[in-house]
C-alpha cells in the first residue's frame, strides 16, 4: 500500500470522535425531582498551621444546615475499599497503611469481619425504629466501627445523650476512645460532617474517598518531577492568598472568608492551574506530569461515582459533598454531566 494512503489511513483513524450521548441534554428527562448536590471545598482542618477552636465551626454548620442535606459524604475511605486495598497491598503501595486503620481488635473484640459488620449494619438500619434505644445506638456505633466506618460511628455516638455516651451492647472501651478522638486535632469528616448528620437527625454518613487508583510508589524521580513542575514560577497568587488566610483564622468570620475563597470559581480554576494544570504541561521523558494528572482524575472519577452511588436509591435526595477543596472543580464538573442530578452553588450557603 503506497505511504500516502497508509497516512491518509492512519490520519483517519485518529480523528477526534464526537460522543452519541450527552446525558447533559437530557436532565429534564426524568420522573420526579433531580437531586440536588451541594459540593463544598474544604481545608484539611488538621492541617491548618494554627489549631482550630471548634466554636468557630458553629457559623459555618448553621450554613450548611440550612441546605438541609439528605445525604451527607465525607473524604473518608469505606470500610469495603479499605478491605480491598489491604487484599491487593502490593498493587496499591502504602494506600492500605496511609489511609485506612485495623480492624483486627475490634474483629477480635466483635467477631465480626469487615464484611460482615458491614451486612449487619446494612440489615439494622433496614430496620430501624423511628425512636431507637440508646442500647440500639451503641451497638449500631458498634457496627459501624467493625464495619470500618468511624464517621457513621460517631454519627451515632453524638446522637445519644451526653449521659448514654459510654462502654456497653457491644462497644467496648477501646472503641469509645476512637469515637472521641481526644487530644486529636479537628478533622472535618467527624467535626462538620458527623456532627451535622447528627444536628439533622441523620444515622450514618458515607465514605466516598478513593484511593483504588493509587498504584505503588511511583519512586524518586517521579517525586521530584512533581516536585519541580508545582516549584515553576512564577507563584501564583491563589497560592500566597491561600497561605496567608489558612494562617490568619482568629474567628468564625475569618474561617468562613476562608471557606468562601476555597469555593470561588476564581481559586477552583487558579489552584487547578496551578497543579494539575502545571503537571500536564510539565516535560520529562516518562510524562510524570501526565501519569499524576492520570491518577488525579481516575480517583476524582472513583470519587464522584461514590458520590453517586451514596443516594442511588434516593433520586430526589439533596445531597452535602464534603471534600478537600482541590477536588471540587472535578466533582462539580463530573457530577453536572449527570442525568438528574443538579449543582447547587454552594456560595449562596457561604455568605
């Protein structure tokens, strides 16, 4: 076959392809209500130079109430996707150990597998009384720690009276010192997520992190190359103005002036640019830059079909995302493209 039509050939065969189907075009198309989807960006509360009191929460969960969310997800691994990864370790580097926590005393404590206090939490809140026991709460607390999911865990501890908050039907005291984290520092999944679940008479929240795309260590040079694309000058400004309000929280107004940044359109698309934007541009001669834009987009992808999955079975829900601020753009992105499913922005809940 002459060189000209082998071009022609294999000019023909990449060419860009438009899709046959934009669930976009059809959101009117459905039965009911959309569901509503609220994405908020957050800080990792534990990273903040300064420690957080957590009074100055309370303005921002008011907020958030208000939305009056369903569903409520959290950047936490699930207790399935921890089991997972600590089964296939090799293939998922130190996902397992940087992510996750044993449940082997409490398996030991329990006799309860992940697995199976994951069916038997599933088959309680089949279920569940209106007006439950507090012997019914600590048990369900129980589960769900056996289950792998401390955030519903503490949903459930937080709903019981102060009083009832002790050791007893199956949670030991041991598990009690996990649910109360003393002398941790503020972590949003439990200090926002399950305190709000538990504020608007929710029962669990759901893990919808990801870290199954997470392959093993990609080893020094692909560290450095990171490294270097994010260094490029010159700093751009959401950085420094990002640093300057994460170090200058003194009140409930200065956290949420910092919650309003995180969620502008302006420092979604700034911190993008400045990250995965960096990396994609960014030349070596294995694409380091491309393979972490790779993975950044296959977990957000993991992430927004976890999201999805949370209210499958509740079309109409209205449904809180929270979430470290970075992935926001993506979520938003990925979860508008979805038939009967709605963005709510969430400044309007900020102000």
């Amino acid at each position: 076959m002459p060189t000209s039509i082998l071009a022609l050939v294999a000019a023909q065969a990449l060419a860009p392809a438009m899709p046959a189907f934009d669930p976009r075009s059809h959101r009117m198309e459905i039965a009911g209500k959309p569901a509503h989807v609220l994405v908020l960006g957050t800080p990792h509360l534990s990273q903040l130079p300064n420690k957080l009191d957590p009074a100055l929460l309370e303005p921002l969960l008011a907020r958030l109430a208000a939305f009056k969310p369903d569903v409520i997800t959290i950047e936490a691994l699930s207790g399935e996707e921890c089991d997972t990864l600590h089964r296939f370790e090799a293939q998922h580097g130190s996902a397992w150990s940087d992510y996750c926590w044993d449940t082997a005393e409490i398996e030991k404590a329990t006799g309860l597998s992940v697995p199976a206090a994951n069916l038997e939490a599933e088959r309680t809140l089949a279920s569940w009384p209106a007006s439950p026991t507090p012997a019914q709460r600590r048990r369900l607390a129980m589960l769900f720690l056996a289950a792998g999911e401390r955030g519903s865990a503490t949903v459930q501890w937080l709903r019981l009276a102060p009083a009832e908050r002790h050791a007893g039907d199956g949670l030991t005291q041991p598990m009690v010192e996990m649910i109360e984290r003393k002398g941790k520092p503020l972590n949003e999944n439990y200090a926002i997520g399950a305190a709000l679940a538990a504020r608007l008479g929710l029962d669990r929240v759901y893990a919808a992190d990801d870290h199954l795309a997470d392959g093993p260590d990609g080893g020094d040079a692909y560290g450095a190359a990171l490294q270097a694309a994010w260094r490029q000058k010159p700093v751009l400004p959401v950085r420094t103005e990002y640093e300057r309000r994460q170090a200058n929280i003194g009140s409930s107004a200065d956290l949420l002036a910092f919650y309003r940044f995180l969620n502008s359109p302006a420092t979604q698309r700034g911190s993008i640019a400045g990250d995965m934007g960096r990396n994609a541009t960014f030349s070596t001669p294995e694409l380091y830059g491309r393979q972490y834009l790779a993975w950044w987009e296959s977990r957000n992808l993991r992430i927004a079909a976890n999201i999805r999955s949370a209210f499958v079975d509740r079309p109409e829900a209205r449904v809180l995302v929270i979430i470290g601020s970075t992935h926001k753009g993506y979520l938003d992105a990925y979860l508008d493209m979805m038939q009967g499913v709605r963005l709510v922005d969430a400044m309007q809940f900020l102000r």
